[in-house]
C-alpha cells in the first residue's frame, strides 16, 4: 500500500496541472519574444562619400585627347574618371579592361601588350586616337547630366570631320545612344552611319562595344576581347578602301588645317 501512495504521489507531481504552468510559461516566453520582435528597430544603411584632396584635384583636371590625322580608329569613351583624371592618362582604372584588351585585338600587333602609360604613343605607333564625349573628369558617368553630354556631340563631330579617323569607336552602348539620339539595338558595326569626310575621298563609320569599366559586369573579358578582335577586322576592311595617307601627304594636311 505504501509503494500505491509513493506510485501515487509521483502520478499526481506529473499531473496536468504542472502541464498547464508550463503551457503558461510557454505562453509567457512567446509573448517576451514577439514583444522584443515588435520593439527591435531596423538599421539603416548609410553611405558616407569621402572626398580627400587627391580626389578633389583629380576632379579639377582633364585628360588630353590624342588625335592625329588618318587615324585607324579613334576610341570615343564617356568622360574621364577618378583614376585617369589622377594619372592624365585614357582608361586608367585598376579594374578597367580596356588595355587588356586592346593587346589581344591586333590592333597593337601580334604580342605587344600595352597599358594606360602607353597611350601618348598610340597615335603615331598604331593610329589609335583617344577622346571622350565630355572633358570634365566626374567620380561616375552618373554624375555628368544629359545636356552636358549632348553639349559635346558637336565638338566631337567637328573632330571627326577634322582628323577623319577611318572608325570612330564608342566604348559603351549608352554614349552612342546620346550621340545618335536612338536605341542601339546591335553591337558592333552601326550600318548605314557614318560622317562622309568634307574632302570627299572617304568617310568616318561608327562602331559601338561594350563598356570596359570593371564595374559593368553584364559582358566579361572574353567577350571584350571579340568586339576588340571584330574592330580590327572593320580596320583592315577600311584600309583597304581608303589606304593609309603617305607621310608628307598627311604633313600637308595638317599644316592646311593649321592655316585654316
């Protein structure tokens, strides 16, 4: 009979009374919880742009174009950045791809690679010409407005019809849409543009590839590389539609432009 009482005593400690306390307690700790849920309050993010004085001077500076008469392509890009306002040198970002791939092009030759600090010689070595749609050096495209951009298209098209380039190259889609007014559907060669030379022996045709900023991450190296090698191809096609000027014939042209 004892060990009935002691079984009973145990029976009666595990009864559901003891279960609804801890059916409470449960209860209890859930409200603490959606209680700490309620009041916990969201952190925002904050972005701090941090402008030091060699960020600040680069900003005041301007990157040189490089022409040239009778230049094979001149290489339009947007506007300089915080690096190539630094170094006064075109594409001159750590993660910009531009040189890597000009080096595979064919457009330097076969095993010649090439850098920003190469790009003073460019036009003379390789008849390649830099200059951009706007001078003024910015932290990101985005900070340059529309009307600034659309301002420089008939400075542009002035050197186009100066220099007569064979090709004028835009590096990115969206500088060619500001420059054209309309959508670039297809890459590469634009067919059925092009700036006739006022001498009338030629003509300037517009080619567009991809950005090569290392930010733009919608095309990869590789597939720079084939719009670079496919420009070359347009090249040679225009050389040999209009050969390459002769030394003093391109003298000529530059000192009838110096007098004029």
């Amino acid at each position: 009979m004892n060990r009935v009482t002691r079984s009973s005593s145990r029976t009666v400690t595990k009864s559901p009374y003891f279960k609804k306390e801890t059916a409470v307690e449960g209860i209890e700790e859930k409200k603490r919880t959606v209680t700490k849920k309620k009041t916990t309050k969201r952190k925002t993010a904050t972005t701090t742009t941090v402008v030091t004085a060699d960020t600040a001077d680069a900003l005041t500076k301007l990157v040189p174009d490089l022409l040239d008469f009778d230049l094979k392509v001149l290489f339009v890009g947007i506007n300089p950045g915080i690096m190539s306002g630094s170094r006064g040198h075109h594409y001159a970002g750590p993660t910009n791809h531009f040189w890597p791939c000009l080096s595979e092009s064919g457009l330097v030759g076969i095993d010649n690679k090439v850098t920003y600090a190469d790009d003073i010689h460019m036009p003379a070595r390789y008849r390649l010409g830099f200059t951009n749609l706007t001078a003024r050096t910015t932290r990101r495209a985005s900070d340059l407005t529309l009307k600034e951009q659309q301002e420089g298209i008939p400075v542009l098209n002035e050197k186009l019809e100066k220099y007569r380039p064979r090709v004028a190259c835009f590096v990115g889609k969206g500088i060619y849409e500001i420059y054209s007014n309309q959508k670039c559907k297809v890459m590469g060669l634009q067919h059925g543009r092009s700036i006739p030379w006022p001498t009338g022996d030629g003509e300037t045709i517009f080619y567009v590839m991809p950005s090569t900023s290392g930010i733009v991450s919608a095309y990869q190296r590789p597939q720079r590389i084939q719009f670079f090698q496919d420009l070359y191809q347009v090249t040679q096609q225009q050389d040999k539609l209009y050969p390459p000027l002769k030394q003093e014939v391109k003298q000529e042209a530059k000192e009838s432009t110096l007098l004029s």
